[in-house]
C-alpha cells in the first residue's frame, strides 16, 4: 500500500533506473556520459537507501507510538562488511537491480564489489552483533544497536616478502548507508572531581565536576529485515571538541596550533578500533572510548524512556541492555550514576533498576583477555564512577559475607577490586554483579565459566542466573548472499525462500539424498565456488591451483590458541612425506590445497611468525617440481567479511582446531558446514553440537579434550615431556633452514619445546595427522563426500541467529516481536 505513495519505492528496473540516473545526475552531480562504475554503486547504494529510510521511519514511529520493550545491544564492535547486496536481498530487488544496472552498462558483481567493507570489529564476537543486528529485524523486534563510529576499522592486512604489513583502512570517504544526525549530542565528561553537596531538602548528594567535555555526535545505520519491512537501527558515535570547548582564547591569541591540537584530541577518541582480539592492553584511550559510547549511549536511552511518562520503577519493562562481553560494564555504573546522582533515586531503588535491566554476554575465558582496569587510571579519568563501583562492590560483599560468614578467602576471590599492586577493578565480575543474567556463547563454554572465572558467583546467585544461548549466524548473509546457487537450488526442493527464515526446514533436504540430478547440481556448484577461488588466488598470489583438488581451509584471526602453527606443521610434515615417496606412490595422493587467511594483532609477534612461516612454507612448496598439484600453499591476503563471502562456499574442509577449552564458541564453523562444507575440529566451542546436531560420521574430530587439558599443561610443566617424533622432524627440516632463516621461527618452536607447549600442539599432532589422513581417504570417495555434506547442510537448522535471537528474546530480555501489518 505505501509503495503508491512514495515515488522512490521502484518494483521495476525501469523506475530502478530512473533513481539510478537521478542520483548520478543530481545527488552526485555528475553526467551519465562519464559514470563510472564507483558511481553507479554510489547511485544504486542512494536508490536503495531512499527506499530503506521510509520503512526505517515507519518502523521507529511505530515503535515509538507502541511503547514496547526494546533491547539495546551495546558492543565495541559491529563487523558489518557491505550493505549494498544484502539491502537489495533482503527487499527482494536484486532481478531488478541487476537488470537495470545491466541497460546501464554495468554488472552487478562489479558494482557490488565497490563497497568498503565496514569493517568496525576484530572478529567473532563483532560479526555475531552484525548476525544478531540481521536477526532482530527479520524477525521484527524493537532492537537498536549502539557502538563506536571508528573512522578507522581494523587495518587491512598486506603480506610482503612474507611478512604482515599493516594499513590504515580508512573507509568513511563515501558512505551511503549512514545519517549523521548533527542535532543528536550528548556532551561526555572525563576526569576533574567529586564534591559532597546537600539539596534544599538538607538530603546529601554527590556532584561530579569534570575537567574535560568532549561531544558525542550520532550517526544512524538502518538495518533491513529480510522480507519484512521492519527496519532497526544502529546508532554509533562520533567524537568532536564540545562546542564551548573550541578555545577562542587560544585562537585569538595567536595560539592556533592548540587550539586545533584540542579538537584532535577529542576527535582521537572515536579515531581508531583497537585491534587485539582477546588481548586487553589497559590503555587509558580505550577506556575513554568504553566510557564516551556507554555514557552517550545511555543518556540516549534514558532520554527516550523519559518521553514515555514513566515511572523509573517502570525502566525496565521498556529497556533491555545487553553487554557484549564486558566492554560496555560501565553502562552498570552509569546508570546507577544517572538515577542516584541525577535523578535523587534511593540507591537500593536504583541499583534494582540497574540490575533487572542489563543482561551480560561472555565471549573468552582466556586469562589475558579479561578486562581489568587500574583503580588508579579509573579515579583519574571517572572519579565519580570509582566511588559508586566500590559501593557496589561494599554492598555486594557485605550481603555476601551475611551469607557466607568467616569466609575471607570467598570474600577476595569475589571482590570486584582485585587487592594486587597495582589495584585493579574486575570489570567481569562489576558486570555479573550487576546484571541479572550472565550467559556463555556455547555449551561447553558456558559450563566452563560457571565451573572456572564464575565458580563462586554460582555459589552466591545459585545456578539460575547462569545460562547458555549457543551462537548462530544469519543464513540471509551466509547462504543466500554469499552462495546463491545453493540457495536456490535448496529453494527448488523446498518449495521455495521460507527456509531463510525457518532455518530448520532444510531437514527436508534428506529427502532428496538420493535425487542423482540433485546431488549432481550441488556438487557442480562447490566446483563452480572453487573455481572462482581458484581464479582469485591466481589473480592476488600468481599461483595456480587445481580446482579438483580437496580445499582445506582455515581462515579467522591467527592466534595462538586457534593453533594455526599446527596446521602448517601438518602441512610441513605432509610435504616432507610427499618428498619422501617415489613418484608412482604420489600419483596415488589425494592432491590438497592448504588455504590460511586472517590478521595479526600489530604487536602479536607469535601470530605474526605463524603468518610469515605459511608464506616461506607456501614459497617452496607451490614451485617444487616434484609435488606439483599434490600440494599447494595458499595464504590470502587481508581476510575480511568480503572475502569470507567467496571463499567459504569455496571450501571442501576447514579447520576449527583450537586447544579444548579455548575457543568460546567459533561462528564461523557454522558458515563454512551451511555451505556444504565439512570440519575437521577439536572438541571445543560450538563444534560439539555441531557435532551433536549433523552426527559424528559428518565430522572429523581429533584431539585431547578440555577435561584432560589441565592435567597435561601440568604435565608438561611437572613431569617429563616427550614430543612427538612426527612433530620434531618437521621441527628439523625447518631449522635446516628449509623454509628461510630458522632464526624467524625459533619462537614458534621453542613454545613447544622449551616452554611447556601451552597449547597442546605436540599432544595433538599425531591425532591431528592421523584425522588428516582420513579426511583424504574420504574425499576420494566422493559420492559419500557428497552424502555427508548434504546430510549436514540439512540439520543445520539449529543454527541460525533467528533461533538464537529467540532465546535471548524469552529468556533474558523479555521482550516480543512487533507485529508488522498491512499499514507498512
Ligand atoms: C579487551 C580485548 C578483547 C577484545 C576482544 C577481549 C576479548 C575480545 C573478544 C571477546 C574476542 C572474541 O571475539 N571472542 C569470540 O567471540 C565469538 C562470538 O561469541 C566466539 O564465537 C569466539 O569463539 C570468541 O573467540
């Protein structure tokens, strides 16, 4: 019905078009004759976003005027990737677009390929916001998102002589997709102090006078559901100097160059994404970027609550605040601040506010990546937020030592200051204290944090307050965008499109388990992916790889937990055995291509010799005479949510082989097994449903499990420690200097040998090489192959951020659908 009403709602390629050349002609002013194919995306973004922005305000006017419950999803990270394709997917408009971008003169891949990525997040846990983002309007929950608007997201990634180089990606020059909103500002204050003060009333309060004032400065996303004209938002923030910050003084006076050097520095805050992933490095700029998007954020929020004449009591019945893992803890302290401070509330009243309102993600268990912050730093920047932390933390301790008497050790274990020199705050333990539920991101993670760093909270809250919600991914994005054939051919069995959004409906694909022309379709478009893989690796490396040949893939950040060094000392000890054969037991080998991508944290050396030993291994390899096709050695360049797109349809195996126990949950497991892919993984994160859910038979699992973990660390450091013999050789041959100067990987080998082997890659390796082999045993038989992949893309359903988005709807956050009728 709206479409009459608004001339910009094309249907047809022909009105498509008529946008296309309005937006060249006059949004960008430029002619037809010289538009370009960065024009023509630019154009068709602007098309695409003029229909998005009416349902968008549709959508927010009508959640105004319903007065629902929304959730705000708060994370540091939104690892969004491109706009254009799945705003034309998820309206349905991709035939015309690519019609009439095909009259222009153009393709629509090219076109598509213009866009920056966004790419505002390090990994898993800032796609999984970008997967929840998708999922929450599909399924027409009021939902926003708030984070940081990074003029820099993460850097990209050039390998040069072997080595990571690491560039600025500056990606905002032209963005279609979001709206400043210079007339949303919040004014966020930094350090300065408290003072005790009385009301009229002779009622005691705190004020906090601040010494710095930087401006908050909105710019909103539209979110697109698919096949729904829901559309959320996300809001991320921008800093620049407050207006009576700019010191005219200064300027006067000659002193321009300060005077400027101020406006940098507000505008530092929200300049740059840190790029450690599970690494927390306690710099001061990272917690004034924490406190800048949680104090804007939260101003936001309670502005809007305020419009709706509500008791605060009532807060919470229309406010949901999710805490993707514990970057955004000082929301909890925040609010506590804004309605004891500000808004004269009892503390008991509010901190019962602030507790029935935040729910808190966990996404690591790794030691080093817990965040804790100096007490020091916390009273310099956030004086005010210091005092109310360690009032809580009074509280907290007070009512836990009524519970538990004469228990001193309980009571330091559980303090949210930790008593060390320095003193530190524990922001996990503020953000359990002050949510009312606390949830791991798989089984076995969310068991393993109530058994380890959450132990004696479970005895405190008891159990209830701990839960799990496995992560999922949207199978907009990860099927249908990313492999379109696949999903139209599962289209055509299922009797069409409604399994993208009831995910478990691809069961039905078991059905067609023995359909030849079926299983033929869909083993020809794996080659199809694989040979346009194989065209980009020749296109970025100049190496020429066999299609044919079984694609063995591990692409996500390189770290050392996620055990990369102990696939390319497989790929070592694979090469060493082709070399060691005689030409005729080669040509029995099943020939493989070892494809790795994925960045290093800039001061991560480890990862980063894991990356330059993967390109010397891959120099000698791809041109020794003798392995030929057997083998090749492939390291990508600059892994992003783009290139994930095409080269996980593309893989026949992938790796997911962390250390048991470490990786939370991985998502990306998911995508590449929903694409007809299959794993070859360690018992950790979510590969155990995986498991549970496609069946062992479609899995190849290998490895020590996180039971046994502990004991073998202690092992290792205790008892005596034997390598594995297969695991020394490969160890032999690089430092004979095989792959380059053995000094550049000296460290990979002595953290195994001399330095306990942490992560269990010598316990591994023969199960692991072992497992490998196996996997070329079943390949060779590719009708099983087929059969597997097909019966695990058909019990994928589980896995969909729909499913999981449900969960935390009913059970944490408590809020429903909005119902979208014939009015949009
Ligand atoms: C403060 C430094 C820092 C930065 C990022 C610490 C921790 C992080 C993230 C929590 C790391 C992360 O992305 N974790 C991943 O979250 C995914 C989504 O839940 C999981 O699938 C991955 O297993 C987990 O590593």
């Amino acid at each position: 019905a709206w479409a009459r009403n608004h001339h910009k709602a094309f249907q047809t390629k022909e009105d498509f078009e008529k946008e296309v050349v309005r937006h060249v002609e006059t949004t960008l002013a430029r002619s037809m004759f010289n538009c370009d194919e960065s024009a023509a995306y630019s154009a068709t973004g602007l098309a695409f976003r003029d229909r998005l922005v009416t349902r968008w305000n549709q959508t927010q006017q009508r959640q105004t005027f319903i007065d629902s419950k929304r959730v705000y999803y708060l994370s540091l990270e939104f690892l969004m990737g491109r706009a254009l394709d799945n705003a034309m997917l998820n309206a349905n408009l991709k035939d015309v677009a690519k019609a009439g971008l095909d009259d222009l003169g153009f393709r629509i891949e090219d076109i598509i390929e213009q866009e920056n990525d966004a790419a505002l997040g390090n990994g898993g846990l800032g796609r999984l916001a970008a997967c929840f983002l998708d999922s929450l309007a599909t399924l027409n929950y009021p939902a926003w998102g708030y984070g940081l608007r990074y003029r820099y997201g993460i850097f990209k990634q050039e390998i040069i002589d072997g080595y990571q180089v690491e560039v600025p990606d500056y990606w905002l020059d032209f963005n279609p997709w979001e709206f400043p909103r210079h007339d949303v500002t919040v004014d966020i204050q930094f350090f300065g102090h408290v003072h005790k003060m009385t009301d009229k009333n002779g009622k005691p309060f705190c004020h906090w006078e601040a010494g710095e004032t930087v401006q908050a400065v909105a710019y909103d996303m539209p979110i697109p559901g698919y096949d729904t004209p829901s559309t959320n938002n996300l809001r991320l923030w921008s800093s620049k100097a407050a207006s009576g910050e700019f010191d005219f003084q200064k300027f006067n006076s000659g002193d321009y160059e300060s005077s400027v050097g101020d406006q940098q520095r507000a505008e530092t805050i929200s300049a740059v994404l840190y790029p450690n992933d599970n690494l927390e490095r306690g710099k001061e700029l990272r917690l004034k970027q924490q406190y800048f998007w949680v104090a804007a954020s939260l101003y936001d929020i309670v502005r809007r609550f305020k419009k709706s004449k509500r008791t605060w009591k009532e807060f919470p019945d229309l406010v949901a605040i999710q805490l993707n893992d514990t970057h955004p803890t000082l929301a909890i302290v925040e609010l506590q601040r804004i309605l004891v401070d500000l808004e004269r509330l009892s503390w008991d009243e509010a901190w019962d506010i602030v507790t029935s309102t935040f729910g808190y993600t966990n996404h690591t268990v790794l030691p080093e990546a817990l965040e804790k912050w100096p007490v020091t730093l916390m009273q310099n920047l956030l004086p005010r937020h210091l005092q109310i932390i360690y009032d809580i933390n009074l509280f907290f301790l007070q009512a836990v030592e009524k519970r538990f008497p004469q228990d001193r050790d309980l009571l330091s274990r559980v303090s949210i200051i930790e008593e060390s020199q320095p003193k530190m705050v524990r922001m996990a333990f503020l953000a359990v204290v002050g949510s009312h539920k606390v949830n791991g991101v798989a089984e076995l993670h969310s068991d393993l944090i109530k058994t380890t760093i959450f132990k004696d909270f479970v005895e405190i809250y008891g159990p209830d307050k701990f839960t799990n919600v496995t992560n999922a991914i949207t199978p907009r994005r990860w099927l249908h965008q990313a492999n379109p054939r696949l999903s139209d051919l599962i289209a055509s069995k299922l009797g069409g499109y409604d399994f993208l959004k009831d995910l478990t409906q691809l069961s039905q694909l078991e059905l067609s388990l023995n359909d030849k022309a079926f299983r033929k379709e869909w083993a020809e478009i794996k080659y199809a992916n694989k040979v346009r893989l194989a065209k980009y690796i020749k296109a970025t490396t100049d190496v020429s790889v066999n299609p044919t040949a079984l694609f063995d893939v591990q692409v996500k950040r390189i770290h050392e937990y996620k055990r990369q060094q102990l696939n390319i000392f497989g790929v070592i000890h694979r090469y060493l055995t082709l070399k060691a054969m005689s030409p005729e037991e080669r040509k029995k080998q099943q020939p493989r291509v070892s494809i790795f991508g994925g960045k290093a944290a800039p001061g991560y050396w480890m990862a980063k010799h894991i990356i330059h030993l993967v390109n010397n291994v891959g120099s000698v390899v791809n041109k020794d005479e003798d392995i030929g096709d057997l083998l090749k050695v492939i390291f990508l360049e600059d892994y992003n949510v783009s290139k994930a797109e095409m080269i996980i349809p593309a893989s026949d195996l992938s790796e997911h082989i962390s250390t048991a126990g470490t990786e939370a949950s991985g998502t990306s497991n998911m995508k590449f097994v929903l694409n007809g892919g299959l794993i070859i993984g360690t018992c950790d994160g979510a590969n155990i449903e995986i498991t549970r859910e496609i069946g062992e038979n479609n899995i190849f699992l290998f490895g020590n499990l996180a039971e046994d973990v502990e004991d073998l660390r202690h092992a290792h450091t205790y008892g005596s420690h034997t390598l594995d013999p297969e695991l020394l050789a490969v160890f032999s041959e690089i430092q004979k200097g095989t792959f380059g100067a053995p000094h550049d990987f000296e460290a990979l080998i002595s953290a195994v040998r001399d330095h306990g082997d942490y992560y269990l890659v010598s316990d591994d390796f023969h199960s692991y090489i072992e497992t490998q082999a196996l996997v070329d045993e079943s390949y060779r038989n590719q009708e099983d192959w087929v059969t597997k992949t097909i019966t695990s893309v058909a019990r994928m359903g589980f896995f969909s951020s729909d499913r999981c988005i449900n969960e935390y709807a009913e059970e944490i956050w408590n809020i429903e659908p909005l119902q979208v009728g014939s009015e949009f």
